[in-house]
C-alpha cells in the first residue's frame, strides 16, 4: 500500500466517531489499520441509519451512511474481548502493532487485561492513545462524554446560533459531531508525534485526550477574546466577533457570504454596492472602528446587498477580489466545478454495493500518493485474514476461535 504511514500498524479498538475518524486518516495515509468490532453487532455507527448502503438490487445493506463516512480503508476484525481468548487475541495483535487506539471509558479495559499497562509489558514501544469524554484525571473523569453534550460544556453552543432578542434566538450546536472530530485530529497528530519520539528513543507512550479538552482548545480566537478581556462573548449567528462585514448577508433572492478582510476589501465592496460615502466615513474606516459600530453598519450593508441578487453580487465582489461565496446545499457542493476538479468523491468497489462513494482525505503528498484500495468494509470481513496473516493461526486454530464465538 503506498503512503506516507505504510510502515505502521494500527490496532482500533475505538467506535463510533472521535476514534474511527483518527483511524480512517491513519488508513487513508497509507497504514493497516485493524478494526476491532463485536461479533454480530460491530461499530453502534453500523445501525445508525436510515440512509443505509444500498446493495446491487437497490436494498438496504447492514451499514449506515454513517459508518462509511469513517471507517475507509480499514480492515475489518471481529473479536469478543469480554473472553479470555479474544483478550488474547488482541494482545497478539497489540504486540505486533505500532499504535492502539481506544475510546473505552477510563479503566475500562483494565478488566479484561487490555489497559495501557498491560500492553505496554508485551510491546514497550506501543503508541496508546486514549480518547474518553473528560480525560484520565478529575473530577469528571468516570463520566460518559457525547459530542453534543460537550458542544454545550465546552462554550460552542453559547457562540453559535442567532443571538437574543432575534427570530430563532437560542443556542445551536454545528451540524456535525465537530467536538468529535477534532478530537480525532488532534489524536492524529498527537499520534504522529509519539511515533517520531519513539523513532529516536525507542520509547512508547500512553496519550491522554478528552473531548471537553480539546472543544475547549479549539474556541480559538473567542478563548483568547475572553481571557483578554473577562467578558464572554455571545451568540452573533454567521457574524464574526472580530471582523465587520463578516457574516450571511441578504440579496434579492437569497443570502450570501460575504467576508471582508481589511480595510482595502471594505473600500471595494462599498463601491460596488454604491455606498462609497461609508467607506471614508471615519465610524466604518476601519475594522476596530466597523467593529465597534457594528449595529450601525450592518443595516447599511444589508439594505444596499438586497437590491441585487445573489449571481450578481458573486459576480461583481469575486471580480474586484472581495472575498465572497454562495451558501450551498451539499448538493450544490457536490456539483461544484472546484470540487469536482479537486476529486472530492471517490468511487471505491464494495462487495454487496458494487460502488461506494465516500469524500476522500483533503491531503495530497507530492511524493506519497494516496491510493485509496479499499471501502469501508463489512462487520468482520478481514477476521480470517489478520488471524492467519499477522498472527500465523493456522485454519484449525481460527476454526476453533470460530465456534466458540470469540471471533
């Protein structure tokens, strides 16, 4: 397999999200990644359809949209590690693998001899990375964490959504599992940077992330806007806390975004919209004074953008360099002539489907093409192979592990 990570192996004992999208990366880069399901039942993200994969007869299969949007490339292993002998199976595999990767709530998989200690006494250079809700200390520790519930204890919700006193007023979380997500990222380069640490000294490590850590790392600029000056910041819909004219505005037939960077951007637009007046206006010059005067300005905007429509304004901002964009269904996003260009979808054989369409990983290397070999696969299509590949079981060996309903 090419890629950048083709010399790693990666043992995935994560589900659901944060876990599988680090994993699916480490797939996509070129690693074997080994998933480790449960017998029957697998990855709860399977089940969480409709939609689901259609099969070559237009029927349903057993996967959710859902789990294809996570789990390309990886090999697919059902073991029960509540049995003594699956446990010993995943040892097996955990000594010839570089990373592990787990999402179990904290001491979790110390019961059944699978903790990082453990591992560790069997593979001393093991990379262990451990994703939990709130992290291995304090005093949230033993609780349970979701990606929604975090948006809300990690300040997203309170930023995000129509502000008070507007049609629609409330918090809002983002349209997909983003506290998930960069959680798996931040696993991704946490990983990465163990493997090169372990590269020069031989020495493996335990990674410790929470969600709730990392949604509070990733508030970014409004983090910093509160620290610096002790006032939360508030809900402003698609407005920017730092930046005016930097939001949804509305034109004759719809919205678009319009996002304007500095001052120079902000003379243009002006022009354009036929309020040049404004622009020298000492109260909307700059971005500090547009800033402070946002309420003020933000009606003059919109009142000059809804006298033309969207095509238009598109048109015209993108000619004189103003950045702006249309708001786009995913549709819309998918017929795109940019994305189409860039190859965003690929097309992947899959063995009920015929084809599977997932988006492929942003990253493209000059030197280390990304091949992208296989879908996301089936609950325990690549039980016999690993078994007898990795870990030499000969077939009365797997046999066995078969009828006793470890594998």
């Amino acid at each position: 397999m090419a890629g950048p990570l083709a010399h790693l192996k990666v043992l995935d004992l994560s589900r659901i999200l944060a876990g599988p999208w680090a994993s699916q990366v480490f797939a996509d880069f070129g690693a074997e990644v080994i998933k480790i399901e449960r017998p029957e039942r697998g990855d709860d993200t399977r089940h969480w359809g409709p939609p689901y994969l259609k099969d070559a007869q237009g029927d349903d299969t057993a996967d959710a949209a859902y789990y294809l949007s996570a789990n390309r490339g990886k090999k697919s292993v059902t073991v029960d590690i509540t049995s003594e002998a699956g446990q010993r199976v995943i040892r097996e595999l955990a000594e010839r693998c570089d990373i592990l990767l787990e999402n179990y709530k904290v001491g979790g998989l110390k019961k059944y001899g699978l903790d990082y200690d453990a591992i560790k006494a069997i593979n001393p250079g093991i990379i262990y990375c451990s994703i939990t809700g709130f992290g291995q200390t304090g005093p949230y520790s033993n609780r349970a964490g979701y990606d929604a519930m975090i948006q809300g204890m990690g300040g997203l919700m309170s930023i995000t959504g129509v502000p008070e006193g507007q049609p629609g007023a409330g918090p809002q979380k983002v349209g997909v599992a983003v506290a998930d997500l960069m959680t798996g990222m931040y696993a991704v380069s946490a990983v990465l940077a163990a493997v090169i640490h372990r590269d020069r000294t031989g020495q493996g490590q335990q990674i410790d992330l929470a969600l709730l850590d990392t949604q509070v790392a990733w508030l970014a600029n409004q983090a910093q806007n509160y620290l610096t000056s002790g006032v939360s910041p508030g809900r402003q819909g698609t407005a920017h806390p730092n930046i005016v004219p930097y939001q949804a505005v509305p034109s004759e037939d719809g919205y678009f975004m319009l996002a304007v960077g500095n001052d120079d951007q902000f003379k243009r637009f002006c022009d354009i919209a036929g309020i040049g007046d404004i622009a020298g206006d000492p109260a909307y010059a700059t971005n500090a004074a547009r800033v402070v005067a946002r309420e003020q300005l933000v009606p003059l905007i919109e009142e000059a953008t809804r006298k033309r429509d969207s095509a238009w304004w598109l048109e015209k901002l993108s000619d004189a360099h103003v950045p702006c964009g249309p708001i786009n269904t995913l549709e819309q996003v998918f017929a795109d002539e940019q994305v189409q260009a860039r190859g965003m979808v690929l097309e992947q054989s899959h063995s009920q489907a015929g084809v599977v369409k997932t988006v492929r990983n942003p990253v493209i290397f000059s030197e280390t093409s990304l091949e992208y070999e296989q879908g996301p696969p089936q609950l325990g299509q690549h039980t016999e192979q690993v078994l007898r590949e990795l870990l030499g079981k000969s077939e009365a060996e797997v046999a066995k592990l078969k009828q006793s309903g470890t594998v």
